[in-house]
C-alpha cells in the first residue's frame, strides 16, 4: 500500500521519514516533485505543496501536476494537512479538526481555470464526480482514533473552506463564509480535494488551527501567535499522521463517491 502524505505551510519535510528518493515525475500537467520513503511499515510518496523555503506560496502552487503524480505513481490514498484559520468562534488555537465537507464554490483553480483532470474533449475517464461526502469515511476514522490516542485536542467534522490567496480575507468575506457553514480556512485544500476525488484516490484532511480568521473575535490573533503555532503544527502533523498510517485497512479503502464517466 502506497500512501500519498501533501503536506503545507511549515511542514517542508516530513519529520521521521526515511527517504528513499526525490523524483520530479512528468504528467500531463507539468512535473511535481514526489519524495519516496518509508515512514514506519508505510511506503510513503510525500509532497510538499509550498516546497523548500515556501518558494511557492499558495497562488503558485502546482495541484494538477501533484495529485496526476500521486495517481501516476500508484498512491492508494492521500493524507493532506493544512495549517488554518478558525472562522468557528469555538474552535480553540493548536487543536486539530478532520474535515468532513467542503466549501469551494469557485471550483478554479488559480490560474482561474475550472478545477477538474477533464482538460481535453473525448480524452478517456472523463465525466462528473457524484458524491455526498468528499472525504473519505475510513481516513477520516483513522487520523481521529490516532490523535485521539496521543492525546490531541481533535475536532470530529467541520466544513473545510477554500480561499483564494496569497492574501487573508476581510472581515466581510469571513462573515459570508461563517454564515455558509464553514468552520476553518485555508488557501490550497480545495482543489486537492476535487482533484483526488476526479483520480478516485480516497482524500482526507487534517487542519491545525493557528488563528483566528479576521473578525471572529473584537481581539485579532496576532501574527506572532500564527507564526509559533505554524512552527508548532509540523509536530503535530508528524506524530498524528505517524499514528494513523497503522490504522489505515485496505481492505476499506476506496474512491469516494462515484464517478459518471466515458470512458
């Protein structure tokens, strides 16, 4: 079993991997560079959205090419986290949160482009990705039992919702998203979310929260609270997803939804 880990902002390198190899893999959609190693008893395929010294921030980043190289590569799941901000005014600092819905009516990527694998006219697969849910039910399971098990303060559901960047959101464009459900934001997640699911590859999403989003509360969190907690995120990333990858049955995995394809 090949697990595809998309890490983020302050997490550049998976901690306690033992690597294998880099590789930049040509797709369809350019290259995306892919670390194999092992982590434990998991074959691990690691990407890292931003790259070293965050030299792509969140506009920049390539999620066709990297989620067409996890599915080149034979990845059977992907596991992504995601520092975030709480838009939930319950939400507490440095907890995590398994995603269970998504927020991303946009559905571009950022170029502007619709977000979706289809690019070309009779090209095979192509077609609607059907679904409920857009995570998957059995990872989802899993990062909960394992966070749980050290101990980590673990929210169980909540609405992921994407936002363009590089730049944070007003207080408006916060209120509007708190009013449509959501729970935390982040720049990248969106796209990785339908991508997987038009690859059916089974996607969960771990966040972390790191601040507050613009106008939850009278007090903004100050941006050297954000920066310790991102630096703190990359342990909590690491021992969570450590945790979990023992927990994960294959028999149980599967592509979330269905997809209504020609093929």
């Amino acid at each position: 079993m090949r697990i595809g880990i998309i890490t983020g902002s302050g997490t550049y390198e998976l901690p306690g991997l033992e690597r294998l190899g880099e590789q930049a893999v040509p797709t369809a959609f350019g290259a995306a560079v892919l670390t194999h190693g092992r982590l434990g008893d998991a074959e691990i395929l690691h990407v890292s959205r931003h790259g070293p010294g965050h030299h792509r921030v969140s506009h920049q980043v390539e999620h066709l090419a990297n989620i067409a190289a996890l599915r080149d590569s034979g990845a059977d799941a992907i596991l992504a986290v995601t520092v975030c901000g709480g838009v939930d005014r319950s939400l507490e600092l440095g907890q995590l949160i398994v995603f269970d819905d998504l927020h991303f009516p946009s559905n571009r990527l950022p170029g502007g482009e619709l977000c979706t694998l289809h690019t070309e006219p009779g090209a095979p697969g192509r077609g609607h990705w059907v679904f409920e849910a857009p995570f998957s039910a059995s990872l989802r399971a899993a990062l909960l039992t394992a966070a749980r098990a050290l101990g980590h303060v673990v929210r169980d559901g909540g609405c992921y919702g994407h936002v363009d960047g590089p730049r944070f959101n007003t207080r408006t464009e916060i209120g509007m998203l708190a009013g449509a459900g959501v729970t935390a934001v982040s720049q990248t997640a969106g796209p990785e979310t339908v991508l997987a699911g038009e690859a059916r590859i089974p996607y969960a999403l771990l966040g972390f929260v790191t601040d507050y989003a613009n106008g939850v509360h009278e007090t903004p969190t100050p941006v050297e609270t954000l920066v310790h907690l991102i630096g703190q995120s990359t342990g909590r990333f690491a021992s969570t997803l450590a945790a979990t990858l023992p927990l994960i049955d294959p028999a149980a995995l599967g592509p979330v939804g269905t997809m209504i394809a020609w093929e």
